[in-house]
C-alpha cells in the first residue's frame, strides 16, 4: 500500500514541478519538492 501511496505523491509532485516552469510562489516551490521526496520515500522503501 505504501508503494502505490508513494507513486501517487510521486506523479503529484511530478506534476506540480512541470506547472512550475514560472513559478508563482515559494510555497509551491516547496510543496513540489516535499511530493517528490515523500513519493520517493514511500515507493523506494520496500523492506
């Protein structure tokens, strides 16, 4: 369940970093990088 939880914020963060080709603020900036670390977290730490 963590594998599909963590390709779901994985493709949201995705998804974000491309609407950030003109970034409109910080916060998104962050949440971007936060999606994309939390995603690959989740998906990568299959123990």
């Amino acid at each position: 369940m963590s594998r599909v939880c963590g390709l779901f914020l994985f493709g949201i963060g995705i998804g974000l970093f491309l609407a950030l080709i003109f970034p409109k603020s910080l916060f998104m900036v962050i949440m971007a990088v936060l999606c994309l670390l939390a995603g690959y977290n989740l998906f990568c730490s299959c123990s």
